[in-house]
C-alpha cells in the first residue's frame, strides 16, 4: 500500500481523536474519585464502564482498520497518541 498524505493524516487523526478521549476519561474519572465529594456512584460507574470497555474495543477497532496499511495504522496512531500526551503533560509542567 503506498503512503500518501492521507493515509498519514487519517492515522494520526485516529491516533489523536483515541487519545484525547482516553485523556479526557481519566480525568473525568480521577475528578470523580479524589475530588468531588460526596463521590457519585452512578457517575462514576459511568465513567469507568465508557472508559474501559467502550474505549480500549475502539482502540481494538482502530488497530484493525483495513485501509491503511497496519504497520503505517500503528505508527500514526502512536504518534497521534503522544502528540495528546506531550500537550497534556507539557500543560501539567507549565502549572496551568
């Protein structure tokens, strides 16, 4: 499979629409838990039945998309992935 700009796009489009969502999950979900109190049940079952299951399946499904070649599907969703985490983790460093 040849390797053009949009396969290229659309895997790291993959990689960091998964990553913001896991992103934005955990910390849904660690607000949940440590902060708010009284701590919601119901919320935070929800939180922890979207993330786990519905997420990590539709990571399952990224990875075994067949348009795109699956050594070209890993590398971009990898690199889409920690794009999101370098952001995240430079916002945590800078105090914001």
């Amino acid at each position: 499979m040849e390797l053009d700009y949009k396969t290229i796009g659309l895997t790291l489009f993959l990689g960091i629409c998964w990553g913001a969502l896991n992103l934005y999950f955990i910390r849904q979900l660690l607000l949940a838990l440590l902060i708010e109190r009284p701590v919601h049940i119901l919320k935070t079952g929800l939180l922890v039945l979207l993330k786990f299951p519905l997420l990590y399946y539709a990571g399952y499904l990224i990875l075994q998309f067949k348009m795109v070649s699956p050594g070209y599907l890993l590398i971009g969703v990898f690199c889409g992935f920690i794009l999101v985490a370098r952001g995240w983790v430079l916002k945590v460093l800078r105090g914001t």
